[in-house]
C-alpha cells in the first residue's frame, strides 16, 4: 500500500474483491466507481460504502491484484513526462511476517485517488 508519491492517496482497500486475476485501471467518474464497487460487493452482505470522491479534481487508480497466499503489498511508483505519466505497481511481502497470514488466500483490491491529468496514463505491473 506504499506509494513513492505524495500525490497518491490510498482511499480503500480489502482482501476481497472476487477479482481472480490482476487488473489495474483509471477511474474517472461516479458511475464507473459505482460499477466497481457493485462488482466488489457482489456477495458481501452489507456491501462495502461507495467513497465520495470529486472527479472535477481527483481520479482513481484501482488495483486488483488477483489471487495470491499470503499478505503482500503493492508499492505504485508514478514517473511524469511530458505527454505521459507511468504507475508501475509491484508486489512486495508484507514486513508482518505473521505466519498464519501466509497460507491466506487472498484476492485483494486497493483504491487510490491521485489528482486528475490531461497527460495519458499508462499502467504497468512489475513482478507478479
């Protein structure tokens, strides 16, 4: 759940999401974020709360990480250049080195607001 830029926010997250395999993208209005949450919460009784976000100001990174034992986190990095910004996103072993957390399944998301931008985004996962 680290990030290297102060721009970057984490404003959710939990070890479910039934999202099976890694996916990562942009959202950018409510609409959008109330489809992923209607995904996330799809068996959860009551379902995870919609956060409140201002997209005239913010956008959304939402990182599902897919299947994987044990506790890890993501560590995102964001590079600007003049036309683009770059996320790298990696997965790092949780420090807790609790032994009971690493036969754990689990498939986990993570929601980051980072300020909105003209430039094109580009995601890219390194290591898993």
């Amino acid at each position: 759940m680290a990030t290297e830029n102060s721009d970057m926010e984490l404003i959710a997250a939990d070890d479910y999401s039934g999202v099976l395999d890694y996916e990562a993208s942009i959202i950018s209005d409510t609409k959008a974020l109330r489809k992923f949450y209607s995904r996330i919460n799809k068996t959860r009784k009551p379902g995870l709360p919609v956060p409140d976000v201002d997209f005239s100001k913010n956008m959304i990174l939402a990182v599902c990480t897919g299947e994987h034992k044990g506790e890890k986190e993501p560590l995102l990095r964001k590079t600007e250049e003049e036309n683009n910004v770059l996320i790298t996103i990696e997965l790092n072993e949780n420090r807790d080195g609790s032994k009971s957390r690493k036969t754990l399944t689990v498939y986990p998301f993570y929601l980051y607001k980072l300020p909105i931008t003209s430039k094109k985004v580009s995601i890219q996962k390194l290591g898993f």
